[in-house]
C-alpha cells in the first residue's frame, strides 16, 4: 500500500507532454516491449489516468495523430452579425433568430463567447441607426444607379472639382467588358462571359475613390470567392491622370525582407535590389513620391511586422499613397495592429450575391444563363453556388464543357446537379 504515495513522491517533479510521451511509448511497442506498467507510468508522469494514455496510444497507430483533435471554430456568418448589429447586440435576440431558421443551433452561452471574441478581435457592432441609415443609403445608391443617375455623363453636369477624383470604375460598361478583350488583366474568365458591375463593385469603387481623395487607407474584406479582388481590379481599371496603380504580391511565409523585395519588384525600379535595407527603403520611398494606389491583395496572410512595414511606407513624409488591403479575413488580420487599423478609412465588405441579383448578374455575365428560367437560376444560387462569383464562373465552366462533349445534351436539373458534385468539395 506504500509504493503510491513512494511512486508519487517520485513523479511529482516530472511532466511530460502527450507526444513526448506517445513517441516514446510508440517506440517500446515497436520493439514488443510495451506493458501495462510503462502505460501507468506514462500516465502518471502525464497527468492523465492510463485510460486516457491507451486512447492517445489507438489514436497515434489509426490516425497518425499525436496531438489534440482541434475542436471547429464556431464562427458567425454575415447575415447573422447584422441580425446581432439590428437587435443592438442583443445575442439572445440573434439565438432566437437562428432557432427560427431551423438547423444545428450553438448554446446561448458558446453565442455569448463568440461574440466576445470577435469584439475583442477587433470586429466592430454598429448601432442599429448606423446599420438603418447605411442600408438606406445604399438602396438610393441603387436606385440612382438603376436610373442612370449616379454620376456625370457626356454633354451633361459639369466636371467635379479637382480635389474630388471622380470613381475609378466608370470607365467599366456596366454589364459588359472592360477591355476589348472582355476581361481584366490579372482575371480569368470562362470564354464568352463579361464582368459585370454589381452592387458590390460599386461600392468598392466608392470607398477607393474616396480614399484616393484624402490619400488615405481602405481594407476590402469578405469570405474567399466573393469577388473582392475582382471588384478592385474594375474599380482600378480607370485612374484619373496622374495615377499610378501598383499590385503588390504577398510572398509565402512573408517577413520584412521578403515584403520590402516585393514591393521593390512590384514597382519595378531600374537596377538590382539593394544590398542593405535602407537602401531599399530610399529607392521605394523615391518611387512612392508621385500619386500611387498600393494595392495588397492576400493581406490576411500579413504578419504584425510586415503590416508595419507597409504603415512605414504609408506615413512616410515623402510618400504619396493610397494603401488597399484586401483579402479575406484581412480586417481580422489588421486587428492585431491597432496603430494601423485606426488609420483605416473605410472597411468595405463584399458580401454574397442576394439570390435575386445572381438571377440578374449571371444572366448578363454569360450567355448561357439567359436560356435558364429565373427560378431555375434561384435553385441554382440556394443549391450549390450560394451567391459565391467563383463558384457560379466555375459551374459556367464546367457546363460549357458538358454541352460542348455531350451529344444532345440538355441543360436540366439532372445535368446541373451532376455538375454541383464537381464544383463542391467533398464533405
């Protein structure tokens, strides 16, 4: 009865982590040597009883895995962050709503702590006037631009002032290409389709516009496949004179140096890249000093240093830029730098595709959807694209293909939902 509290004695001092402990359990079992003793030992030294040692043990000789199985981030949607923005912060008003929906619903508490977490994140709730003024605006902006009404047109209103650069985006044809070619450099789309200006390249190019103005900050945000790079590509296409555009790439694993080095290759300077980095800095902060839009896209991959870097090149006295950072989960990202996100002038969001604008913006994006009925098109969005522009370019794509390699095929929903499987990930 006295080896215990002797063995605990023992053990009190020792700790050992669960895959120091698996590998080296691993290691006795591969020679047969592995008993129910080094399994009890293991669990003393570990913290754990013996059971929990044997499930990592099965766990590391089925799955190959040594650490914790990581639990699913739950995460809010956007719809439901502004059902929490329109109850006031009220979570338990947005609980509720859920429950309504129908489906899986979280516990009031884990909504409670998701909320707390994203809000010291950074994510910022608006005030429910806010969020009704804002979606007020917006409709007008609609509805002018549905009359034709939203800016200056040839023979008409005079110029705007100097001071007040006008939209980069105007010069897209609205439901047409921007080029002669029918696309955009840096964008790829299926044969025969057009870019098409939604609401949502709108008001990106509104919020680039504006930051051109004051040479200011914009960080264009949204779930992958929403079109956010493409929105910005448009709204760039056209520059008022005197206006340079810069893309600039994020390099894998990115640090400083390798930042410095894509920016010093984005802007394409004459000579080979300094040796020192204040050189560096003197070429790209020479070359900064005319009017210039430095766009970063894929900004959530940014570390805090690199974020600093590019705020150096930003407030450098010499420099005049406009910096946009896009990319999802940027705004995420910019959080970790306060310095920078409060210098941020406009956080624009590109949201989903309402099902009635897919309707319309993929008719006029490819011939091929002008044949579907419009409920058809509804069944589509709500099935498998879920007003995503990636997953509707990938699905013209692939029907393309099928009716080009099909005798007498038909677009129905038999094809279309074959098509679906191709275009989901697996579950």
């Amino acid at each position: 009865m006295g080896e215990p509290g002797v063995w605990g004695e023992v053990t009190a001092g020792l700790g050992v982590s669960r895959p120091v402990l698996v590998a080296r359990l691993l290691e006795l079992d591969a020679a047969g040597a592995l008993t129910t003793a080094h399994v009890r030992a293991g669990a003393q030294v570990g913290g754990v009883t013996a059971r929990t040692v044997w499930r990592w043990l099965e766990a590391a000789r089925t799955e190959g895995r040594v650490e914790r199985r990581r639990r699913a981030r739950l995460e809010l949607s956007d719809h439901e962050w502004e059902v929490l923005a329109q109850a006031g912060g009220n979570v338990a008003v947005l609980h509720r709503h859920l429950k309504q929906a129908g489906g899986q619903v979280p516990s009031l508490a884990s909504l409670y702590r998701v909320v707390r977490r994203d809000l010291d994140a950074g994510r910022v709730l608006p005030d429910r006037a806010v969020v009704r003024r804002e979606r007020e605006e917006q409709q007008t902006r609609q509805a002018l631009a549905d009359l034709a009404l939203a800016g200056p047109r040839e023979g008409g209103a005079a110029k705007a002032e100097t001071r007040r650069l006008p939209h980069p985006a105007t010069a897209a044809v609205e439901g047409g290409p921007s080029e002669g070619s029918g696309a955009l450099v840096g964008v790829a789309l299926p044969a025969g389709a057009r870019l098409v200006r939604t609401s949502s390249v709108r008001t990106v190019a509104e919020a680039v516009g504006q930051a051109m103005a004051v040479q200011g900050a914009v960080c264009v945000f949204g779930d992958p496949g929403r079109g956010k790079t493409v929105a910005v590509r448009m709204a760039l296409h056209a520059v008022p004179p005197g206006w340079k555009v810069t893309w600039v790439p994020v390099p894998v694993r990115p640090s400083v140096a390798g930042m410095r080095r894509a920016v010093f290759d984005a802007l394409a300077l004459p000579g080979r890249f300094p040796h020192t980095s204040a050189l560096a800095d003197a070429a790209v902060a020479g070359a900064l000093g005319e009017a210039r839009v430095l766009v970063v896209d894929e900004a959530q991959r940014l570390p805090v240093p690199c974020l600093e870097y590019l705020q150096s090149l930003w407030d450098h006295p010499d420099t005049r830029i406009t910096l946009v950072l896009c990319g999802a989960g940027s705004e995420r990202v910019l959080a970790r730098l306060p310095h920078l996100a409060s210098r941020i002038g406009a956080w624009q969001e590109v949201p989903r595709l309402t099902r009635a604008e897919a309707a319309e913006a993929m008719t006029a994006f490819h011939p091929l959807w002008r044949t579907i009925p419009a409920p058809d098109l509804t069944w589509i969005d709500q099935s498998c694209a879920h007003g995503t522009l990636r997953t509707w370019a990938a699905l013209t794509a692939h029907l393309q293909n099928a009716l080009l390699t099909t005798t007498d095929a038909a677009v129905d929903r038999v094809l279309l939902g074959r098509l679906f499987q191709r275009v989901a990930p697996p579950l």
